[in-house]
C-alpha cells in the first residue's frame, strides 16, 4: 500500500509538527540521525536507512562514522555523547531485549552528556524513528521511492518553504 501517512495525509502536519519541536532542542542534528540511522539498522528499515544516511552525508559526515555505525562501541569515530546517544537508542528500541528497559548505568551516562531538554528530545526523537521503521516496514516501503512521489516533492517543497521563513 501507500504510505499511511499518504493514505492519511491530516496525520502528516502533526508528524511533522512533532518533529519541529524536537529539531529546536538543542539536540544536535548530526546525533539525532546518527540515531535515526542506527535505530533503523536495527529495525530493518531501508527507507529510513536510505533517508537518514543521505542526510548525514549532506550534513558532511564522513564515510567512516557512516559505515562504523553499527559498530560504534567499537569504532573509534565516535564521541562519548553520540556513544551514549546510540546506547539510549539501542536499549529504547529494544526493549524487550533486557529486564531493565534503559539501565541507570546507561541513562546517566547520557545525563553526563546531555541536559534534560536534550535528553527529552533524544527519548522523543528514537520514539519518532521507531514509528517510522514500523510505518515503512509493516507495509514494506521500498527505499528510495518515496522520495520519487509527487507527494514526497510536495512534502520537501513546504518543508524548505516553512525553513525559509
């Protein structure tokens, strides 16, 4: 099918609406897709993948920190604020995965690094992500078209006009 959000287009202002809020946080843009990338290796999500490895490139990310991220504990091109960002999005994404959901060793780590405006856009921000993996999954979006629709031009049009003003 469509995207639903296609199929329900009154949803896409409030979505998006959402999104602003979090994007005014003080949250860096690099950290939020650098989650948004990885929360979406984990889900599977290869539109999200596509989208959000894109706009880190277009934010100037390297090949390296896109390649590494999937490994970040292991990679050496990692802040330790993004490490304990994707900590955070790796144990909020999975949840059933361990008894304490996002472990106080975890959460004050990123307390460490970031202040509680921060924290609440980061939490907010892998919520947005997990709905889109399960948005594009569940009704199997193919990467990269999406952005090919009348609607996603549409969408990209009023988005830039709305940053312009």
């Amino acid at each position: 099918m469509k995207n639903p959000v296609m199929v329900l287009p009154e949803a896409m202002p409030h979505l998006l609406a959402f999104n602003n809020v979090i994007e005014k946080s003080g949250l860096s843009k690099k950290t939020r897709e650098l989650v948004h990338l990885r929360v979406s290796q984990i889900n599977g999500c290869a539109v999200c993948l596509d989208m959000h490895a894109r706009e880190l490139e277009r934010a100037g990310e390297t090949n390296e920190r896109l390649f590494a991220v999937s490994a970040w504990r292991e990679a050496p091109y990692f802040t330790d604020a993004e490490r304990a960002a994707l900590a955070v999005a790796e144990a909020a994404t999975r949840l059933a995965d361990r008894p304490e959901s996002v472990s106080d060793e975890i959460w004050n780590e990123a307390a460490r690094h970031y202040n509680e405006r921060e924290l609440a856009a980061l939490v907010l921000s892998i919520a947005v992500i997990n709905f889109w993996n399960r948005v594009n999954a569940t009704t199997r979006q193919i990467a990269g078209e999406w952005a090919k629709s009348d609607e996603a031009r549409k969408w990209v049009e009023e988005r830039q006009h709305a940053h312009a003003g």
